[in-house]
C-alpha cells in the first residue's frame, strides 16, 4: 500500500510552518495515479497555505510496479550525509514494501532496488518499462522545453517568431502536451496558470499550422454540437479536411448514423455532378461504415470487460484491494454498467442485489474521491452540502485550504458550470464563494 506521512515543512518565500504530506511509498497497484504523479514530478510537491508558494521537497521515495516488477528507488544526494545513511533509509524503504505485501507477493527483485539520484532518470526507467524508446523520450523532453520557453516569453512579438520558427515541431503531439498541462493546472486549482496556457494555446491556434487543424476540427465538432442532426453530420462529414477530422465527427455523431442518415447520403452519391465527386462520396460512406463498425466493437468489448469486472468485484471476498488494483478500469463505461444493474435490480425488487451493488458504488466513489486533489475534493463537498451550515462547517474543517487561490478556482468552476448551463449548481457555489472570501478577509484583518 502506498505510505504517506505528515511532514513540517518551513516555507522557502516567507518563511513560514507548515504541515504537508510526504509520500514514501508509491504503490502503483494500490494508487494508480502514482505512476503519472512521477512521470510529471508531482511527488512531494508542496504548496505553503500562507503565500501559495509551491516547490519540490525533494525527499527520498519507493516506486513499486509489481507488474512490471519494477523496483525504483529515489534517493537524491542530500537524503543523506553520507552513504552508509542513505544506504540504511533505502533498507528502511524496502522494509517497508516488504511487509506492506503478502507473503506469496514479496519477490526477489525487490530485495536488490534501483536506486536513481535524480527523477528524470527514474522516470525514464519506468518510460522504458512501457516500451518508451530513449529516442521518444528525447523527442518528449524537446517539446517540454519548447513548452516550457513559449509559456516563459513575455512578449508577443517574441512568441510569434518562436511559433513560425517551430511550427515542424508543434504537431498533435505538442498539443496533447499542452492539453495535459492545462488540466494539471486546473486541477490543482492553479488560475494563473490556467490562464497562461490558455493564452499561449489561443496563439498556437491562431498561427501554427497544427493550430489551424485543430482549430478548424474544433469548430466542426462545435457546430455540430449546437445543431446536432443528420444533414449537420453529413455536411460535415463530406466537407472534413481529413480522416481524423471525420472519425472524430463520427464517434461524437454516432447516434445520428441510423438508417434516414445513409439514406440521405445515398441520395447525394446519386445526384453528385460529376463521376469524381460520385467516387469521393461512395469512399465516404465505406470510411464512416468502417468507423462506425469499429466504434460497435469497441464499445462491445469495452462494456463486456466492464460487466466482467462488476462481477469480480461482486463475487470477491476483498473487494476494495480488486478495485484497487483496476483502478483505471473504474471509468465512465463501468459507472454506466454498474448504474444500469442498480436500476433492474430496483425495478426487479431484489433488495439483496440493490445492497450489494450500491456497497460497490459507495466503495468506488470513496476510492475515486482519494486520487482528487484535496482543493477540487473540497469544492465538491460544499457544492453537495445541505445547507449554509453545512457549508460553514466544512470551511472551517479546511481552512487551510481556504485561499485566494482556491476562491480564483471556484470563480473559473463556476464560470464554466454557468457556460454549461448548470445555473443551479452555480448558484450554490457562487453563496459558498461568498462565504469563503468572508473568511479570508477575516483572517488577514486578524
């Protein structure tokens, strides 16, 4: 299991104390986030309540993949003052994998872990394991840092001429990257670099030529989404740059491809003006037939293999370590097939089985809440609070988490929840906006 301590911490920018939690095993079986958490060096990173400074700790860590049977310790020079000590604290981590698992579990190649002076050099040792050639993470590593000096130019000039220069290397790629930040940040509740992304991610579109295509596929898939019927999917499908553009169209469209849709484009195939355009539409109908097929077998599969798991999970006698190790199976696929068992069992009236299945509900939405930053977890619960008091209650229970930043993060999330038209939800959280600014205007008049 993965092991977490509380460590006192004094911050760097105003010198404050604080409290902050430090992971010193990561289990990937028993937290399958921890495996993205190193990748993107978000391990013992510590934000100060006081002035919202955040920075890595830098504190010597396990990494363990019993899959992959990977072994991986962090252990930086300063862990220790000398070898011997930093030899005793990785016995120490090892110790404690090795007690933490089942007798039939506690393998050889743990006895004798990597140990790595740097995380880079970690976190390409757990890439290799995935198949991740030295090569693939050279070019990875290139886009960061092309990321990392587009975000640092100040100057919009200046951020032009680095995008035309660069603009072979901002591909589909460079914008997955780009997207993964830009979650990362509103996550962790981080608005102003929320807006910073957004910002250079406007510019990308805007002047790439990467940008371009995503932008123009952006706009289809948006006008489809504001008038979604068949003769919007067909006209998009035949004016559709390219394949990716038109399986996109496809999957969100999927709905739309029944029998008045093909008929429709059978109607075009017959009046097309000329041979060429006949051909280029009867190749259309073949690509969308494809994709739609693929799409009904994926989705076959997918639905079985999550059906298969509510079984598992049904049938265990420990339940909680199963989800726990299929963790990223627990997805939208297996909330749909868990809530469809729920509602026949009630229609059925089987009070036994609504038990059961309602026990592995429960056990799942606890197990998702604990991989949620404690911020967006925070804002969940006073959204879902029964009342003002219940609001008060869990902002005093929080208080450290009560700050500007927060507040900047419940503006966006309200923002965007207006945007969606969930104006109810909104509402609630614009009362408990209120409150929080109340309280943070308390504690700097005190």
């Amino acid at each position: 299991m993965s092991q977490v301590l509380l460590a006192r911490v004094t911050c760097p920018n105003c010198r404050n104390p604080f409290q902050a939690p430090v992971e010193q095993i990561l289990d990937v079986r028993a937290d399958p986030s921890a495996k993205m958490r190193v990748l993107n060096g978000l391990v013992n990173v510590a934000a100060c309540p006081h002035c919202g400074v955040r920075g890595a700790l830098n504190l010597p860590f396990f990494y363990h993949d019993a899959d992959k049977e990977l072994a991986l310790v962090y252990m930086p020079m300063e862990a220790g003052r000398d070898n011997l000590e930093r030899q005793q604290a990785i016995g120490k981590l090892t110790s404690a994998v090795m007690d933490s698992l089942p007798p039939e579990e506690r393998k050889g190649y743990l006895l004798q872990p990597q140990v790595f002076l740097t995380l880079e050099n970690l976190a390409n040792k757990i890439l290799e394991a995935d198949g991740v050639t030295p090569e693939m993470i050279e070019e990875q590593k290139a886009r960061v840092e092309l990321l990392q000096r587009m975000l640092d130019i100040a100057s919009g000039e200046a951020l032009e001429v680095m995008i035309k220069e660069n603009d072979a290397s901002i591909d589909a790629s460079f914008f997955r990257l780009l997207g993964l930040n830009l979650e990362m940040a509103q996550a962790a509740g981080r608005a102003a670099d929320v807006q910073q992304i957004q910002a250079l991610q406007n510019r990308l579109l805007e002047l790439s030529s990467e940008g371009q295509v995503v932008k123009a596929r952006g706009e289809m898939l948006e006008a489809l989404r504001a008038q979604p019927t068949r003769e919007t999917l067909l006209d998009l499908l035949i004016r559709a740059p390219d394949e990716p553009t038109r399986g996109l169209l496809v999957t969100f469209g999927r709905p739309l491809l029944d029998y008045l849709f093909f008929q429709s484009l059978t109607s075009r195939i017959e009046s097309a003006p000329d041979k060429g355009e006949q051909e280029r539409l009867l190749a259309l109908r073949e690509e969308i037939l494809t994709i739609r097929d693929r799409l009904n077998e994926e989705a076959r599969a997918l639905y079985g293999a999550r059906a298969g798991l509510l079984r598992d999970l049904l049938l265990s006698d420990d339940p909680e370590t199963l989800a726990r190790h299929r963790f990223l199976e627990l997805d939208e696929a297996f909330f749909n097939v868990l809530a469809t068992n729920l509602e026949k069992a009630r229609a059925a009236g089987d009070e036994q089985a609504v038990r059961s299945l309602q026990s592995i509900w429960d056990l799942i939405l606890r197990l998702t809440e604990e991989v949620i930053p404690p911020e967006l977890r925070l804002v969940n619960r006073l959204v879902a609070a029964d009342g003002d008091a219940e609001v008060e209650r869990l902002l005093q229970e929080n208080r450290d988490l009560v700050t500007e930043s927060l507040v900047q993060f419940m503006e966006d999330v309200g923002a965007s929840m207006r945007k969606e038209g969930t104006l109810e939800a909104a509402e609630r959280l614009a009362s408990v906006l209120e409150k929080a600014r109340g309280m943070i205007a308390e504690v700097a008049a005190s």
